[in-house]
C-alpha cells in the first residue's frame, strides 16, 4: 500500500470514498463527480486492476489515490486483518463519514460488515449482497435473507445508515403509479389482485466471454436477478407493499414457482455454426468443445421466469408473473468488447408493468428503446423505440370508482428536462440524498419483502437446477410487507 497524499475535500460535502470502481462506476459515478465537483477522498479496488484504472483517471483527468486489495483476497466474506487495519486508518486520516460500495456483488457483503462495524454510512448498489454459487445452492440462497437480517440488526445497534440504489424508488413514473395504489386501495379496499413485471436488457456475451468476464458474470453461479433483475423485484415489492399498506386485505403465505433460462441452454439455441454464420467465422468452436470441462452447468442464469401467489386464510389475495431476460432483442452485432461495456455493447431496454385491482382499476407502463443511449436517434425520444420512451396507461371503471375511463401519460408529464434518463436522474437524487442525510426512500429496511422473494426466488431455481420441483413455500410475517417508506 501507498500513502495517500492527495486530498480532494470539497466544502459542505461529507468525507467518503468509493470502493469498486469497475464500469457502473466509471459510467455512472464518474460523470457524478465530475459534473458536480465532488471527489472521493480515495478509491479502492483490486490491484490487478491497477494498470487499467490509472490509464483511466488519467484521461478523465481525476488524481484520485488508490488503495489496491490483493487479487486473492477478492471473493473473501470477512476482510483479511491487514485490509481492515490499512483501511481503518485511511477512514480515520481522512475522517471519513460515508462510503460507497459499487463492487461486484460477491463483494459487497465483507465490506458492509466492516463498514458498519466502523460507524461509516454506505450507500451500497443492488443487490445487497451475492454469495457464490446461490442460482444452484439452496444453502447459498438462504444465506441472502440471513445476511440481510445480520447487517440490518447490525446496521441498527450501531447506528449507521445503509442505503441500497435501487434508483426506480425515486423515478417519477413509478413514484406517481405508488400515489396511485395507496390512493386507489385506500378508498375502496381492493388490493392488487394481479401483477406482471417484464424486464429485457439484451445483454449478449460471446461464448468466450462466459468464462472470462468479471462485471456481471455468470461463472460465480449467480446471474440475471443478481445484475438487473434486483431492480424488479423490489418494483414488484413495493406494489404489494404499497397495496397490502392500505387495505385490510393483507397475506400470510406465499408460494413462488420459478425456473432459470441458463448459459447451457442458449449455447443450444444459438450453436457454434450460427455464431460463424452471424459474426462472418468467429471461431468459438473450443468453448463448445469444453462446455463440460468450463463449468457451465453450473453458471447463474441469463433469463428467469416465475409465478408468485400470496394467500390469505388459505384464498388467493395476488397472483404474480415475474419475467426478467437477458436473453432478447440487442443491437450488439459486433464480437469485440468495446471500452465501455456496460453501456456501450448493444445493450436495449424493454420495460412492462400491468397492475390490476380487480375490475376496478388497470394501470400500465410500457417503455420500449431501440438504441444505446451514446447513439443519435432519429426517432422522437418521446415516442416508442426513442430513449425517453415512456407511456402510462390508466383504465378505470368510471361509473363505480369515478375518474376517466382511460388515461394516457408520456415522459413530458412528470419532467421537462429530457437531456437524461428518468433512471440517471433519480440515481443522483438517491446519492445526494445520501451525502446529504436526506430522508432515505431506499434504506435497508425498506427491502425486507425484496430480500424475500429473491432469496426464495433462487431457492427455487437452485432446485430446478438440480432437477427438483421448483416451488417454494413461505409464511408472510407482518413487517415483511409494513414497508416504513412513505411517498
């Protein structure tokens, strides 16, 4: 380890630092700071990175120090000794109050527990945490609830603020569908009785890139619902809560059907002679020879598909469909990686929602893109297939609950600046409110239904994975759904 000598403080802003500095934080994190003049003191990351991120600080002009973490320490559960005393003494040297934790996900579970074991507030990205193997582990699998409900009676004895980004919390459109719900069900009583999320972001890896890639990876037995698919799970979260809230009419039992689209089964769809066929004979034919010796049974999944039911008194209050691919239209027509390979590798965005109450009330959001964000669109960004693409649907039946029978809402109506994304935005709300000390819409307690169904969700395609039905059972305790977050 180096000595840290520069310091970046800037006036009125909390010391912090940011621990992973990978393409979500280069993408995202970076032009936070850059945009608004506010530095991490340091940054951490692994040390066989350290080529790659100098290069990088240096073209985005930003000194920023570096601590660099042994390679072999990288998938530890508990940080070694001498990590923790070199980093309990940057926090101290440089007063340290908050920290960000943006690494891959296995990761995020060591640093949370030193952190908070060191009074410092995290702002952590999705998910909370990732232990290895937890698509095809159903051991692996509880342990996310378990961690979960560890970090959180930790968080509280030492009262430290652990905030999740999951930046839907604080989009507009979905902000505006919450209102809706409590308003709706308030008055007449009727919860959500039907949900569908469907989410598609066209994430294409190249054989080769199974085995190698480090930022969103498979190879660690954990997949889609651990890259994006957190963020619709606590969407769907926080409809039922938002509705069980306020009705009388509230579940004590759940039953989730789930099964997993895997690497093994796309490398079926899509062989060896249709990638020569579609990228002019790139050859990929060693990756398919060796699909048993390279460990592909047991990858996460790129695609996953479930039914969930929530009971009460035994009768069925909400019926779920939950479909979250990675497995869909991209504009990736290329086999090289470009540099930015988060948002820059073909990568699409397809968003559906369809809440129904009944045969009172229907709401629907549709957002359909068909071009990176780095592209110049002809297209209007308003209308569907452009970048700001958002409509809302709003059905009533208007001679028993009042209002319009049908409503229709776009971007335009919940904002007037249109140079970003709904996603972008709130990302940053969520991080000054952080830095700030503002009211949390994202704080650990808030994600205990999310943490739930996901936890129960891979145990139920860890069983299908090992050819076992695939349904899990569970009781619904009260607090699972009293979320505290108020909109």
């Amino acid at each position: 380890m180096r000595d840290l000598a520069y310091n970046v403080r800037q006036e009125g802003v909390p010391p912090f630092f940011l621990i992973g500095m990978g393409p979500f934080a280069k993408k995202h994190y970076v032009n936070l700071f850059k945009k608004h003049a506010i530095y991490p003191e340091f940054v951490v990351d692994l040390d066989c990175n350290r080529d790659k991120l100098s290069a990088f600080l240096e073209a985005k002009e930003l000194p920023l120090p570096l601590y660099l973490v042994p390679e072999q320490d990288r998938d530890a559960e508990v940080l070694p000794e001498s990590t923790k005393r070199d980093l309990l003494r940057l926090i101290k040297a440089h007063s340290i109050t908050h920290a960000i934790v943006a690494t891959e996900p296995k990761a995020h579970f060591a640093y949370l527990d030193f952190l908070i074991e060191c009074g410092v507030d995290v702002l952590v990205e999705k998910p909370l945490t990732a232990p290895l193997g937890c698509s095809h582990s159903v051991e692996a699998a509880k342990k996310i609830e378990e961690q979960y409900t560890y970090l959180l009676q930790k968080a509280e004895k030492h009262k430290v603020r652990v905030d999740l980004q999951c930046q839907r919390r604080y989009h507009p459109i979905y902000q505006f569908l919450l209102q809706e719900i409590e308003s709706f069900v308030a008055e007449f009583s009727i919860p959500l009785s039907y949900a569908e999320v469907y989410h598609c972001d066209g994430m294409w890896n190249m054989p080769d890139e199974f085995v190698y890639r480090e930022n969103h990876p498979y190879k660690y037995g954990y997949g889609k619902l651990m890259h994006s698919g957190y963020h619709f799970i606590d969407l769907l979260a926080l409809f039922l809560e938002t509705s069980y809230k306020a009705s009388p009419k509230t579940p004590d039992s759940a039953e989730i059907y789930a099964t997993p689209y895997n690497p093994g089964d796309f490398l079926h769809l899509c062989n060896q002679e249709d990638y020569a066929r579609l990228f002019q004979g790139r050859d990929y034919q060693s990756i398919f020879a060796q699909r048993e010796e390279l460990g592909f049974k047991t990858y996460g999944e790129l695609d996953f598909f479930s039914l969930i039911q929530l009971f009460s008194e035994g009768k069925r209050l909400t019926t779920c469909s939950l479909n979250l691919l990675q497995t869909g239209f991209s504009r990736r027509a290329w086999t090289d990686l470009p540099e930015d390979t988060y948002k820059a590798n073909g990568r699409i965005r397809h968003e559906r929602i369809n809440l129904q109450f009944g045969h009172l009330f229907n709401m629907q959001v549709h957002s359909y893109v068909s071009s990176e964000s780095r592209e110049k669109s002809a297209l209007d960004p308003l209308e569907v297939g452009g970048l700001r693409h958002f409509d809302i649907y709003l059905f009533r039946n208007s001679q028993l609950v009042g209002g319009k029978p049908f409503a229709k809402l776009n971007s335009s109506d919940f904002t007037k600046n249109l140079d970003s994304s709904f996603n972008e935005q709130s990302r940053e709300e969520c991080f000054f409110r952080f830095l700030d000390d503002l009211p949390s819409l994202s704080s650990l307690k808030d994600h205990k239904l999310g943490i739930t169904i996901l936890s129960h969700s891979l145990q139920a395609i860890a069983q299908s994975n090992r050819g076992e039905p695939s349904i899990q059972r569970f009781q619904m305790e009260e607090p699972a759904y009293a979320s505290s977050t108020s909109y």
